[in-house]
C-alpha cells in the first residue's frame, strides 16, 4: 500500500476504495472512483479525482503478486481487505500507520514523522522534478489544483 501510494500519490481514503476490478493490469491503469472514510464509502474528494492512474509495470508486478497472495482477489473485493473483517471492509489506515508503516519507518533509521500525506507528498515531489513537468502540472495529475489540505488527514 505504501509503495502504491508513493508510486502514484492517490490520497489514502481513494487508495483503501480500490477494488480489484478498478486495477487494470493489461492497461496498466487504475480507475480511481470512490473514497473510503472511517468506513463510509463516498465519491472521491474532487471531480478530478477520478481519472485513470497510470501504474508502470514494476507497480503493476507489485500489486499483481499481492493479488496472487491475497484470500480477496475477486473483482469487487478490496484490494486491501481486512482479514479481520473477512474482506468485509479494507484495512483501517490508521492502523497500518501505527503498527506496520511507522514501525518500519524506525527500523529504517528514519526520524521524521511519517503519515499517509507524507507518501503523497513524494509522489507530487518526484512528479515536479520529472523532466518537462512543472508544479501546475503535477498538481493536476493528482488532482489537487488548490494544493490545499486533504479531507483525510496524514
């Protein structure tokens, strides 16, 4: 999850709605079309939100074996489904955050506090400095022209 959301920036809420039918392997896309919000299913943040994401083929490997090893990999099951639940509902990102992301952060060295934001943000920060892409660009590939703050937090 977290080397999806670096990979492509999509916010947390729209990362925990994927579904596996969003995934599209042989286009290597995924259609963004929903947000997930303390368990409550709703259109994404913005209009432009939905769009097609582009994954490179590395990502699509990724999420591909992940598919592979995952108990849901039916095409309206979430991508990441909650063992806890049965599949019922995703995992809960605040969750992950604390007792797998953040854990790993500390076992890399890391110091800096990092949430789900922060994934974003490098998203965004490797997309500006990507050769003939400028900051109004990047901000429209992922669909936060205002560069204001985000409904879900970290």
């Amino acid at each position: 999850m977290v080397f999806l959301d670096a990979a492509t920036g999509v916010r947390r809420s729209e990362l925990l709605a994927l579904k596996w039918r969003n995934v599209e392997f042989d286009n290597l896309q995924i259609r963004v079309q929903r947000s997930i919000y303390m368990n409550v299913v709703d259109d994404c943040k913005t209009e432009a939100s939905k769009r097609p994401v582009p994954m490179d083929p590395l990502l699509a490997a990724e999420l591909w074996a992940w598919k592979q090893h995952s108990s849901y990999s039916q095409p309206y099951d979430w991508v990441f489904a909650s063992p806890r639940t049965k599949g019922k509902n995703p995992y809960w990102p605040d969750i992950l955050l604390s007792r797998v992301v953040r854990p790993a952060v500390a076992r890399a060295g890391i110091q800096k506090h990092v949430g789900w934001h922060t994934f974003r943000h490098y998203s965004v920060s490797r997309t500006i400095t990507e050769p003939g892409r400028d900051a109004p660009i990047a901000r429209h590939s992922l669909a936060d022209s205002t560069g204001g703050s985000e409904r879900d937090g970290s």
